[in-house]
C-alpha cells in the first residue's frame, strides 16, 4: 500500500537527543505525513497543545510543589518603591525569586485552596472598584500598564505590584485576560448582610444544580438589583467565588449573601418556619395559560423560597420531592430557539446590534453523498480516502464521520458531484458494495452557541467560539455601573431633546467612559435652517472645538460640558477627535452621523429607537463595514420589539368573532388584570394609560401577538406622554413605584406611532376609538396610511380618535368649546345612519367617553360606547363586549365591589 503513496516524511521532533534513542522511538512509534504533490504545508493551531503550554509555563521552578519559596516578608517590605510622575501612585515590581505572592497565585489555582486560603481572586478594572467601594479588603493589586490605576480608589495599604504582560496572560484564570488582577479576602456573611439596604424582599433563592458560570452570574446580579435576602446552593452547583461567575454578576455578591454546599437535608436550618414555595425550571411541559398565576399579593413579611433548577436538566429529585413535603407549586421559565442561558432570558434595556447572520438559528443545509459502516476499524482507513479523493474545502466546519454506530461517512456534495462516477470509484474494492445515502448537513458554520447547538442536531460540526461577539451579546461586559451611567447619560440626551420644537427632537451626548466626564450634549433644533446640523453632528463639533480646533458652523445647538484638564490634568497629550469616547443618541443616527462617528473614531454607540433610515442597524450596518479602517460597537433598546410586532399589524384590523372589546381604561391596572383573569384573550381600545398598565399590555402583546389587539387612542400621543399624570410616574423615586428606563417614555412615543387606527369584525362590526369622519368614504383609506402616524390636527386620523357623536345636532360640526389643540368635530345620528348604511354594517363599537353605567347606545342602537375604567368619576360602572361567533352581542357590566374581591 506505501508503494501507491506519492511520498511520504518521516518526523522527529527531539533530534538533539541521541541518534539511538531517536531511531528507536522512530521504530516504535512511526509517524507518517501524507501529502499530494501539489499541497502546501500549512500552520495548524491545537488549543489543547497551546493549553498544555500555558499550564507548563505556571509550572515554573519558582512554582513547583517541591521548590521552597523563600517567604521573608522583612525582604519584601525593604523592596524598592515606584512612583508615577506625581506621587499619587507607588507600586513595587515582582520579586520572583523571595514573594509569597507567587504562592498565592498558585493557590488561585486550586478551588480546595481557595477556600482554605479564604480568598477571592478579582480580575478586571471595574469588578476590582465595585470591590473597593462594598468595603472588600483587598490584599494585592496585579497590573501591567500604569494607565490602568489612574482614576482607582485603591487604599494606601494595598500591595500594587507591577508583573510582564507575559506573566498576566498565565496567571489570568480568563480567556482575554483584562490586564489587572486583584487577590482579595472573601467577605463574611455578616459583612455582606451590613452592606445591604433596609429595602430588602423577604426572598430566598434555592439554587438546585446550577453549573453554568454565566447563568449563576446573571441570577446573582439580577437577585442582588431586586434585594433578594440571601442564595442558598445546593451540593453540586459551581463554585460561586470563581472567577467567570464573578465576571458574570458584576459586583453583585458583594451585596447579597451566598450560602454554599448545602444538602438538602439541612436547607431548613436556612429558612423559616412559615414560607411560601416555589420552583422554577424551563423544562416544564404542556403548560397551559389557564393554569398560570398572572398576579398573586403577598404580605410584605411573607417570606418566599424560590427554587432554580438546572439549566439543562431542570429540577432534582430531592427538589421535588421537597416541593411535596412544602405544598409548592411549580413555575416555568420560557426559553426561546431552547436556548439554555438563564442570563437570556432575562429582560434588559439594551441589545448589541450585529448582522441577522448571528441571531438567526435556523439552520441552512445541503445534501451530501454518504455511506454507512458498521466496522469501525475500517473507519480511518476510508476517511483518509475520501479526504484525498473528494476534499471538502468549502465546508470545513463539517466532522468528516458522525461517531454513533453505524457511522456515517461524508463524501462530497450532490450539487457537486456526479452520482454514477461516485458509484464507481475504484479506491476500494468494496466501495460499490456499500449503500449510498443523501443526507442533509448544514452550509454554513455556526457562529454563536445556540447556533452550534442546531447544527448539532443534524450533523456533527466544528465550532470555534467567537467569545468577544458572545460577551457582546449577553451583555456580560457591562457592570452595574455601567448600566447606572448609560442610563444618566441618556436622561441628559432626553432632556436636550425636549428643546426641540417643531419637529422630532433628537439628544445626542458624547462620553468619556474611563472617568466618566461628559464633554459635549447637543440636539437639532437647528436642523430645520441647516439639514446638517444633526444632533451626532453638533456633538462632534463641539468635541472639535474641546480640543481647540476650528467649529464647523458658528451656530451650534449644544452645549461643551468639559475643559481639557478633566481628561488630562498633568500632562499635554492629546487625542484624535471621539477616540476611545461613547456616544448616546436618542433615535438611531442616519447615514451621515454614523459616517460621522466612524471618522472620529468613536468606541461605542448607544441609540434609543430605530428609524427606518437609519444606519446603525436598520437599513445599514456602518459600523460592521469590512473595507473601514475603524468598527466599533453599537447598543440599541430593545423595548422596540413591540413597535414591530404593532407594524405587522394592518392598520385596519379585519377579525373575527368570537372575542371580547374592551373600552377605555384610563389607566385603571387592577380592572386590567380582573378583565384578563375573567376573559383571557381580548381586543383592546389604550385611550388613556399610566405605565403599569402600558407595560402588562405591551408584554401580553409581545407573548401573545395572534389573539391580543390594541387599537390607539386619543392619548396615545408624543404629548401624552409628558402629561403630568404619566412623566410623574416614570420619575417617581418612591418605594412604591416601579423603576422604568428612561428611553421607556420615547419607546412609547414610537409604539403609538404604530398603533392601528380601527377594526372590522366579519365585516359588520366597525371599531374606532372615538368617531367617524365626513373624509372617510372607503375603508382603504385606512388600510393605505402609512405607519408611523403622528396625528394632525385636523383630518381623517384625527376624526377616527376625537370625534364624538351628539344627539342635538345634525350632520357633522366643529366643536368650537372645546379646550384642546385640535379641531375636535362632533355629528349626529343621522350621519351614523347614512355611515352603517354606505359600509353596510351593523354597529360601530367606540370608547373615548366615560358613561356611567359603562355602556351607551346612540342613533338607534346603530352605535355602542364602551367605557372598561371602573369608579373613574362618580362611582361610574364598567363595561365589556363579548362577541360571539354568531355576531350576537352581550354586554357585562363590573361594579365597585367586584373589583374589591380581588384587591
């Protein structure tokens, strides 16, 4: 068989070693390369061989078990003292022969030291200050580069020691070390529990299997922000003072206190005597929404026990067993494309924009010639064949076998390869004896996790994480300090926005992220005179003018927050432009701001809501541009998923009966969550709204887009939203109010924009808000507008929301009492009449006014107001239309004690 072999080489690695030696292990153990004339040597990397190395070099002679470190702590105190230029900052470098320093990090290693040593290892600039600022007693700082203590609280008494890049990047316990390291003393139970907040939940959270470091993160950080009162893990979940889980919560566990390797047998000894139980898991079956709490009331010193399971295998045995002996009831966790990453699911305000090509998990394939064997010693044999006979260069990431007997083995594509010279190929004897298969494999290699998990289901592939773009997209590169700040900076954009008049006003704000000074706040109010001066525009010139260059235009509508010596106080260098700078944005900038952005060398953007021209995301990606010289990353809200579930919605709705109409509710949540709990699926008029009610609305939206409808209001306006009664709300810093984003305002003002304006049910039931218009003669005038809709103040959108029908006139009139801005256009029955009659329909079913027994009819019955907000003036009663699927219409009434029994 050799002599059929082109050539082939012979390779010994250790030729320093003894021509004896290295012909006898050459004898023993041969290894052979072979290769075609025609192929080239190539570089092939092994991460285990690289790992191997890395754990070598840790094993240096100062390192080994069996070397003694000399621990003469007179010698490291005499060592000599460094100082920055001035004298803010001293450090010492390592001694490697005489610092126990070395044996501390060597104990990071092992997690059984680790908890004898009682130490913590922090790696990473902003976990360390999170650290510092909970009272975490910090022993040794670890750095490379100077540049990276400025602007960090360290004590005095902290041992900052300065080692090589090279020494960081093996002593680092991470992937992409992030260039300083701090060895901490763990905290206590006590001390943790001193650092809390009164404002505490009586929650206790059970982690039952946990292993994931980046799920157990994102419990703690999520637990610690809510005020959980302590995490108790069960034997058998990861350690919860390594480093990646650390990372992950981002300064949360200095805040709440975890309890560790506890059996089940004990975790009473943990609790109280009286407790409410729950568990939750994702791998719950059938659940149906009939049996799902949506609210339930506890008492504030009702204490609550709240068990996560696995993130793979879900609850354990003893879990459940002790749900039995406890009454517990069991709750599910929806993951969406089975993704198994807690940190996922859980709601946050912002989302990396990237191609679709990483969040699309549907896995592409293409056919390929197969065979199958059931030998697998004849496996090896026939892969290198077919390697050399049918290469499959532009399917690299494919396994070439399939491991489960019988294996399957990969020849070539269908698309590619003709079936009869297949069939006859003559490499082996016993090739056509075998059965040809077309299977399906996917095309195209996966590029995130959840991706590599379906591909998997088909066909064996290689993945090759990209763990920057995986940080980016579970968001695990933010602190709570971070989130803190870009929620502060983009309050500051929203309210130079709020200048603007005339016309859609955008705040934009430009950061310096390592110490937190903001160097220049603009808007567009000058857009309007000069179509350049855009909001990113101004900004930037402003941060031209901050560095002493000449401003663009003498007229600039911003405003320059910094002077030059906040960024650099003790010396004279300069920067170009935006580098290394953030830039928050109220709406996403167009083609001419990114470009923008990207010449002044922007780091980061964050952007409120899109826009259809945009060009960070919607109808281009500028800063993913393969052929720039700089990219940079881009963050957006992501609140706007209901804005496109409301666009797939026509702007007039056709449906069908049966289903149930609610009325206005003028913000009344409890009557919202009685209707729900009573009727279950539903068909909306907004009207009137505060925040609670909005936000249960827009999340029923989103899980249940097919059978919930929303038709807008009045109010539901970019005016509406700053009206007293809901900007109050948002703002709100009591105990008793929720905590809203502040983008979650302008997210409103874009979701209205995209509400439908009515509805027909079976053709023969028409749904408005409020009224109908002499300008509407045919039902696709309202199927033709466009959404986003901003409602003018005189024509069909307005007439559809604000007129109102009156029994004392004929035909239409403009109110000429009435109080607002718009033209408010009143009609009588005659006009209603004429209107069912030219639509040929039945009943128009409106909302808008408050009745008082909850329903109204007008011109003959020909018209029904609905009001659904109970006890708004005068102890008014409430009203819901349920319509069946007969079109027969029966209308039910709430009174104040009905709402009562479910307070």
């Amino acid at each position: 068989m050799l002599g059929n072999i082109p050539h082939f080489v012979f390779v010994v690695r250790h030729l320093t070693k003894s021509v004896i030696f290295g012909t006898n292990k050459l004898f023993r153990f041969p290894k052979r390369i072979i290769k075609t004339d025609g192929e080239d040597d190539h570089l092939i990397f092994r991460p285990s061989i690289a790992e191997k190395r890395k754990r070598r070099m840790l094993r240096a002679p100062y390192l080994e078990t069996n070397v003694k470190v000399e621990t003469n702590t007179k010698h490291i105190a005499e060592q000599q003292l460094f100082k920055d230029p001035s004298g803010k900052i001293s450090w010492r470098n390592l001694n490697v022969k005489s610092d126990t320093l070395i044996e501390k990090i060597r104990a990071m290693r092992s997690r059984q030291r680790r908890k004898i040593a009682n130490t913590i290892l922090l790696e990473g600039k902003n976990l360390i200050m999170e650290a510092v600022a909970a009272g975490i007693q910090l022993q040794h700082v670890l750095f490379c580069d100077l540049k990276v203590l400025e602007n960090m609280p360290l004590p005095d008494e902290v041992d900052k020691v300065r080692i090589s890049t090279h020494r960081m990047n093996t002593w680092s316990l991470l992937d992409s070390p992030p260039g300083i390291m701090a060895v901490a003393k763990k905290p206590t139970y006590e001390e943790i529990s001193k650092s809390k907040n009164s404002n505490i939940l009586p929650l206790t959270v059970i982690c039952d299997g946990m292993k994931d470091p980046g799920n157990v993160g994102s419990l703690i950080r999520s637990l610690a922000a809510v005020g959980c009162r302590r995490i108790l893990a069960v034997t058998g979940c990861c350690y919860f003072w390594e480093v990646k889980v650390l990372r992950s919560a981002s300064g949360a566990h200095f805040y709440i206190p975890v309890y560790e390797d506890i059996s089940w047998n004990r975790i009473l000894d943990y609790l109280p005597h009286d407790f409410f139980l729950y568990l939750a898991d994702s791998n719950v079956k059938n659940q149906k929404n009939e049996e799902s709490l949506l609210t339930t009331r506890f008492q504030r010193d009702t204490e609550i026990v709240l068990v996560v399971g696995s993130e793979r295998t879900g609850l354990s045995e003893q879990a459940l067993r002790f749900s039995e002996q406890h009454a517990g009831k069991r709750l599910h966790i929806p993951m969406t494309n089975d993704n198994r990453s807690y940190s996922n699911c859980m709601t946050k305000d912002w989302q990396v924009v990237l191609p679709k090509k990483y969040w699309n998990n549907v896995v592409e394939v293409d056919e390929f010639y197969a065979i199958e064997l059931d030998d697998a010693k004849l496996v090896s044999s026939y892969v290198q064949a077919f390697s050399e006979l049918w290469p499959i260069y532009s399917y690299k990431h494919l396994k070439r076998v399939r491991g489960t007997q019988p294996f399957t083995i990969l020849l070539a594509p269908v698309v590619e390869t003709d079936e009869n010279k297949l069939s006859k190929a003559e490499c082996f004897s016993d090739l056509a004896k075998l059965k040809l298969l077309k299977i399906n494999v996917p095309k195209y290699p996966p590029l995130t996790r959840s991706q590599y998990e379906a591909a998997m289901l088909i066909w064996p592939v290689a993945f090759h994480p990209n763990k920057r773009i995986a940080n980016l997209m579970d968001l695990s590169i933010f602190s709570n300090a971070d989130v803190f700040n870009a929620d502060r900076y983009m309050r500051m954009c929203i309210d130079s926005a709020k200048k603007v008049k005339g016309q859609v006003g955008v705040g934009c704000a430009i950061v310096e992220p390592k110490t937190g000074t903001v160097i220049s706040v603009a808007n567009n109010s000058l857009a309007s005179e000069n179509p350049i001066q855009h909001a990113v525009m101004c900004a930037i010139d402003l941060v031209a003018e901050f560095q002493g260059g000449k401003p663009l235009s003498r007229q600039c509508s911003g405003v320059l927050h910094a002077e030059k010596d906040q960024l650099f106080p003790d010396s004279g260098s300069c920067f170009y432009l935006c580098t290394g700078f953030d830039c928050y944005v109220t709406r996403e900038p167009c083609a001419m701001c990114s470009m923008a952005l990207l010449h002044s060398r922007i780091r980061r953007v964050f952007y409120g809501y899109p826009v259809n021209h945009g060009a960070l995301g919607s109808a281009a990606m500028i800063h993913m541009l393969k052929s720039s010289n700089h990219r940079f990353d881009v963050f957006k809200e992501i609140l706007e998923d209901v804005v496109k579930i409301l666009a797939k919605d026509a702007t007039l709705l056709e449906l069908e009966a049966p289903l149930i109409i609610v009325g206005d509710l003028r913000g009344n949540f409890h009557m919202l969550l009685h209707i729900f709990v009573k009727y279950g699926n539903i068909y909306g008029d907004l009207s009137h709204f505060n925040l609670r009610t909005i936000t249960l609305i827009s999340l029923l939206k989103i899980f249940h887009c097919d059978t919930i409808f929303l038709l807008r209001g009045n109010f539901e306006s970019s005016v509406s939203i700053y009206l007293p009664g809901v900007s109050k709300e948002a703002d709100d810093d009591d105990d008793d109010a929720y905590n809203f984003s502040t983008l979650f305002l302008l997210h409103l003002q874009e979701m209205f924009h995209h509400l439908p304006l009515a509805a027909v049910i079976m053709s023969r039931i028409f749904c408005v808000h409020s009224g109908i218009s002499p300008m509407l003669v045919d039902f696709d005038q309202i199927r033709s507008l466009q959404r986003p809709l901003n409602v003018p103040k005189i024509g069909l959108i307005v007439d559809l929301l604000n007129a109102e029908p009156k029994s004392s006139i004929q035909g239409y009139v403009f109110n000429e009492n009435s109080n607002s801005n718009i033209n408010n256009l009143i009609f009588g029955e005659n006009v209603v009449k004429q209107f069912c009659n030219d639509f040929a329909i039945d009943l128009i079913i409106r909302g808008h006014e408050n009745v008082e027994k909850g329903y109204a009819y007008f011109a003959e019955e020909k018209m029904l107001s609905i009001f659904s907000c109970l006890n708004y003036e005068d102890n008014n009663e409430a009203a819901v239309v349920e319509i069946y699927s007969t079109l027969e219409i029966q209308i039910n009434t709430f009174r104040q004690s009905e709402l009562s029994s479910i307070n």
